[in-house]
C-alpha cells in the first residue's frame, strides 16, 4: 500500500514514472473488467489505454490514494459500457419474467471452470446486465437508466442470464463442450 500512495501523490504531479507504476499495478485486473463486457480482448485494450489516460488528466478528482483503484474501476465500467452501447446492437426482449433459475445450477461435480470462457459465450445482452447487477452490484433500475431499458427488461435479461448459465454448467458437468446445446 505505500507504493500506492507514494505513485498517486508523484501522479499528481504528472509523474510519468509513478503513473507507469500504477499502470503496472491495474492493468491487468482493469483490462479483466473491461474483457467482460466487451467480450473482445483488443477492444478491451483499447478502452484501458484510454481509461488510463483519462485518469491520468483527472487525477484531481480522485479524493485520495485509498480511493484510487474504485475510482479507476468505475472509469473502466463506465467507458467499457459506453463502448458497448455505441459499438454493438443489443437486443433487449421484453419479456415478463418466468421462473427463478436459481434452483437449476449444479451443485457437484465440476471441476475447473474458465470464468473468461464461460463469460465470452454469454449473448451480449444477459452478459451487460449479469455483470453489471452481480459484479457491480446495481440494482435493476440502475442497469436500465445506463443501457437505456426498462426495469422490466432488465430483470428478464438477468433472468435469463442465470438461466444461460445454469444450462451451460449443466452441459460442462455432463461433457459436453458445444455451446451450441446451449440455447435460449
């Protein structure tokens, strides 16, 4: 932790060897954030330099050291789903909500799972709302005010999100890889 603070104070002041440094620190887990929603790892590269470079120019706004890696996550997030929504036609069904899924996973018997992988087969649409409610922890009236879609239609893409993955553990767990039997 106090190299972290002593390469966001030397950033501050346009240090271009501390900001190389945080770079070197992020990158990596920034470049995961940005893949999962792009799905598209030189597209994801691209929104990093840029994110990067943006945080470099703000730097100001970030309050202090500790607060760094939030705030550069959420310039990821947010310049990762700008692209998304400018670069690629999403479908959204609008459609009532059936089951909870929940029940449908598999408890027992998997063994090593590419989370990468997994996430790279999702339908564009359930992977935007999935990341967004589960790993960013946004409520459904949040994911419809960024992707610009009503509450209902993101409950149902999340929905159907759990029940995409539900059927893809359940056809790793019984070997079979074709994610063509895996269809919603």
């Amino acid at each position: 932790m106090e190299n972290l603070e002593k390469n966001f104070l030397l950033a501050k002041k346009q240090d271009r060897m501390a900001q190389k440094a945080l770079y070197e620190m992020f990158s990596a887990k920034m470049l995961a954030i940005s893949n999962s929603y792009t799905n598209n790892l030189h597209d994801a590269e691209d929104i990093l330099i840029s994110a990067f470079m943006k945080c470099f120019t703000r730097l100001d706004e970030c309050r202090d050291w500790k607060s760094f890696p939030f705030w550069l996550r959420k310039i990821i997030v947010n310049d990762s789903i700008s692209f998304v929504r400018k670069n690629r036609n999403i479908l959204y069904a609008d459609i009532e909500i059936a089951d909870d899924y929940s029940d449908e996973y598999p408890d027992e018997g998997m063994k090593e799972l590419n989370i990468e992988e997994i996430f790279s087969q999702m339908p564009a649409g359930y992977r935007l709302v999935f990341n967004l409610y589960v790993f960013e922890e946004k409520k459904h009236q949040e994911i419809a005010e960024i992707l610009n879609i009503s509450e209902g239609t993101s409950k149902s893409q999340l929905s159907k999100a759990k029940k995409w993955l539900a059927e893809f553990l359940k056809a790793e767990e019984n070997g079979k890889k074709n994610t063509e039997t895996v269809k919603i």
